[in-house]
C-alpha cells in the first residue's frame, strides 16, 4: 500500500508521506525545508530546496528518516518523461549503436 503525500509540503520533488511519526530528524537535520506539526505529530516539507547545499541536507535527512517518510519524486518522474518520449517515437527506439 502507497503512503500518500503529506497535503503541507510545498510543490516540488520533496515531501513527506503519511508513514511520518513526527520524530523531528528533518527539522533538526534541514530546518530551512523541514518543518512541524506537533499539533497532528508529524513534519512536511515547507520548502524545496534552493541550492545544492540545501538538496545535500533533504537528501541525508531521507537517508535517515526512520520510516523512509520522506520521499524525492524527482528522478521517477525524469524518468518517467524520457520513457514517454521513446515509447512516442518508436524509430529512437530501434536506431542502435553506430560505429
């Protein structure tokens, strides 16, 4: 079963899902993308990371989270685009290697 997406994060490829326990790691890792609701007892992304540095802390604040609650749709969904694109164009698809 899919966890689904905390409805707080901000727009964009980090968030946080439904698994969170609200233990405040990513706050206290990535406090300027992370934030909480104690009230509901969990944390969501408040905003997306601006620079490398910032996607450096979301990335080990993932890394850690003891639920695997934060989640970075980003590369699925790169992926995802470049498969479309070669399934609509079915001659890339069988172009091959050139020597």
């Amino acid at each position: 079963m899919m966890s689904a997406k905390i409805v707080e994060n901000a727009p964009g490829r980090f968030y946080v899902n439904t698994r969170c326990i609200g233990c405040t790691i990513c706050p206290e890792i990535a406090p300027a993308n992370f934030a909480s609701n104690l009230e509901e007892g969990y944390e969501y992304v408040c905003k997306q990371p601006a620079d490398r540095d910032e996607e450096s802390l979301c990335r080990e604040a993932m890394a850690i989270c003891p639920v695997d609650a934060i989640r970075d749709n980003g590369l699925k969904s790169e992926i995802r685009n470049v498969l479309k694109a070669d399934a609509a164009n079915p001659k890339k698809q069988n172009a091959g290697c050139s020597k």
